[in-house]
C-alpha cells in the first residue's frame, strides 16, 4: 500500500513540476515574444498576439492563462518583461498605463481562445482568435480612451496593429495546421 501511494505521490510532483516547467518557460517564451521588434508597416510589430494566441490555441485556457498571470506578475513585480520596459515604465505603472487594457485584453482572450478552440480543427480555431483578437482590441481601446481623445482611439489603438495581428492569427492557423500531430500530443500530454 505503501509503494502505491509513493508511486502517486511521486506522479503527482512530476506532475506538478512538469506543468511549472511549461508556466516558467511560456512566460520567457511570452517576454521574448515582447521584446522582439520585426520592422513592419505602419509600425513596428511585436509578437505578444502570436504568443498569446499560440499558447491558447496548444494548451488550452488553462494553462494559457496561467503563464498569461505569471508573466503579468513578474512585469507588476518591476521585472521589465513588457514590450518597451523599462524605457516607458515598469511594474504598476506600466499596467496602469496606455497600454494596460490590451494586457488585460489579452488575458482574457488567452481563457477565451482557448475556450472556443479546444476540439476544434484550423478553421474554428481560426475563428476563435478572431474572437479574441476582437475581445483584446475591445479592452485595449476602451482602456486607451482613458489616455487619448476619442477620435483618435481607432488610429492609434486599432488600425497601426491590425494588419499585423491578422498576420500573426496566419502564422498560428499555419502552424496548427502543419503541426497537428504535436501538437495534439502536447494538448494531451498537459491534460493528463
């Protein structure tokens, strides 16, 4: 009986630890994602949506979210993980800044996403992003009204980002599609 219950108490630290490993490495992966700039038109792109929609799309809302609040916790902690930190701010600052909302959006659509997506083949998947990507730019414009007038929240919050967030949903739905196998393996791997 003994051996049993240290055989599942070792699977369950295994277990544990292997979903820490997927949270601490998603958050690098996340803060890389932020502070790579690819020269773009008509500005500079980060890829803070490929991360984000990439992780919710593979892992699940669960685990998405989970390295989503542990990368939010290390930026309100005064580690520069985000995009342009520490030029323009770090830690509550920064989150309560300008560009707060479209973190928060991305929060939310990391649950949402991978809600919408789980089971579901490229196309819905596809879907789902769009869903979110609507959900992040819904709460970064609405949070950015806050800093700017109104008749400017479309041309400095939405349309400089559009075309390259749309990019990056192509990139993901391409990668679902030429990855599935291990893709599905790693779904089921962290469900386990």
């Amino acid at each position: 009986m003994s051996s049993t219950f240290t055989e599942a108490r070792t699977d369950r630290f295994t277990s544990i630890a292997q979903r820490a490993f997927v949270v601490i490495a998603g958050v690098g992966l996340m803060v890389l994602a932020a502070k790579t700039q690819i020269p773009f038109w008509p500005v500079p792109m980060t890829l803070h949506t490929l991360a984000v929609m990439a992780f919710a799309v593979t892992l699940g809302p669960r685990v998405a979210v989970s390295i989503f609040v542990a990368y939010l916790a290390a930026g309100a902690a005064g580690l520069p993980v985000f995009s342009g930190s520490p030029e323009r701010g770090i830690g509550l600052a920064y989150l309560l800044g300008p560009t707060g909302g479209y973190l928060a959006g991305y929060l939310a659509a990391s649950w949402l996403v991978g809600m919408l997506a789980r089971g579901r083949g490229v196309p819905g998947q596809l879907a789902a992003m769009l869903v979110g990507l609507a959900l992040i730019y819904a709460v970064g414009m609405a949070w950015l009204a806050l800093f700017v007038p109104a008749a400017q929240i479309a041309a400095l919050g939405l349309w400089p980002f559009l075309l390259g967030d749309l990019l990056k949903l192509g990139v993901v739905a391409a990668g679902s599609a030429l990855l599935p196998s291990v893709l599905s393996r790693l779904s089921a791997w962290w469900r386990r």
